[in-house]
C-alpha cells in the first residue's frame, strides 16, 4: 500500500529511495512541492533517512489534521495534473460535445418535448445564427 512521506533537501542531502530490486520495483512516486517540502508515495518501506533533510511520515491522509494536505495533494499533485491533462486531450472538442448536447436538446424540441424557456431561448439563438451565416466557403466554392 503506498504510504505519503515528505522531506526537505537541505545541504546536499535527499531523499534515499528504497532498494530498487525484482521485477516490478516498487519506485517513490514524486506527488509535488509545498512551501520547500517535498511530498512522494513510495509504495513500501523506506530506508534510514538523513536527520537533516527532516522526514516525515508515513503521513496519515486520512487524518482531520491533515484534511487540507489530503485536498491539495489529491487535487494538485504532479500525477494528478498529468491525468487530467491526457484526459483533456483525449476528450472531444468542447464545441463539438455542446453541439451534440444541443442537437439533441433541437431533436427532443421538434419532437414536442417541453423544455425550460431559457434552454429554448438558446436553441432559437442558434438557429437565427445557423441562418444568418449559414455553414459554407464561398472562396472555395464549397
């Protein structure tokens, strides 16, 4: 079970990861930076540390009195910023996704369905525009 420790670098001295060995070593996973101290996940125990880089943990997230590092770490962490931006760039453009949402919003609309006068305000907003400058390259004959 990965365990959250924290340290400072100070006078040359780090962190000392654990012994990598075997076929899937478990290596310390780097979360980020707060205020100059550094915050890793190392799945497993850890080694003796240097007094001076001041070590700390495991660090029990689950605790009230670290609720606000819980948050941060969940929300901001390196590995954190990394997934929500592969997901970012895997998702479909966001025109497009409302598009769907909106034809499909037009469809429910033209088959009678009722929907909030602001939601049809919106659909009627963009067919005036989808009229006003209809989808076509004049310069390329399109």
């Amino acid at each position: 079970m990965n365990q959250v420790y924290s340290y400072i670098e100070v006078a040359g001295k780090s962190f000392i990861p654990p012994e990598i060995k075997g076929e899937k070593p478990a290596l310390p996973t780097y979360l980020m930076s707060i205020n100059g101290r550094h915050y890793i996940s190392v799945d497993g125990k850890i080694p003796k540390q240097p007094p001076e880089i001041k070590c700390e943990g495991p660090i029990n997230l689950k605790a009230p009195e670290n609720k606000e590092l819980a948050e941060i770490l969940a929300n901001q962490s390196d590995p954190t910023r990394e997934v929500k931006n592969a997901r970012a760039r895997e998702y479909p453009d966001l025109r497009d996704q409302m598009g769907a949402i909106m034809a499909e919003f037009q469809k429910r609309q033209d088959a009678g369905e009722k929907l909030a006068p602001e939601l049809s305000n919106i659909l009627a907003k963009i067919a005036e525009t989808k009229n006003n400058l209809p989808k076509k390259n004049t310069e390329l004959g399109i």
